[in-house]
C-alpha cells in the first residue's frame, strides 16, 4: 500500500504503481499516519484492525501489509476505485 498521509479526504482506494492508495489525516509523525492507515486497511476490508499486520515500511510511504481473512476480490475492487470515488 502507498500512504498518503495529511490528506484533508481520508479513504481507501485506487492505485500508485501497482500499490493500494491509503490517504488519511494523521500526519506522518510518531508512526500516527502508520496506525491510521493500517486502522483504514482493516475498515475497508471489514476485519477487525488486529487482522491488519505490518510486514515491512514502518517509516515509509510504501508499506507491506498482510490482512488475514480478506477477500482478494475486495482487493481488486479498491485498487480500481477512481481517486476520490466515494463508492
């Protein structure tokens, strides 16, 4: 996923180079933008946010996460949605 911290319209979807876009509000200080996207990944794939797991990025844009019990089709269809598609 690619995260797009400071964002003044959170949401999950579209893509940046093959990456899940995660745009939220928290800024990226103290791992605050980390925690929200990762709360943001496990809302938009209705798990709970411990299903969420960061596997490698703690202190980039680009992050690696495993989301246990997510539907791959769910996957599909956010990285299709447009950039700022409220559906």
């Amino acid at each position: 996923m690619w995260v797009r911290p400071g964002s003044t319209r959170p949401g999950v979807g579209g893509q940046r180079s093959g990456a899940l876009i995660v745009r939220v509000s928290a800024r990226a200080v103290g791992g605050q933008a980390t925690e929200a996207a990762l709360s943001a990944v496990a809302a938009a794939f209705g798990v709970r946010r411990r299903a969420v797991t960061l596997i490698n990025g703690a202190s980039s844009r680009t992050k690696i996460v495993e989301v246990e019990g997510a539907d791959p089709s769910e996957l599909n269809r956010l990285l299709a949605k447009a950039d700022g598609d409220p559906s």
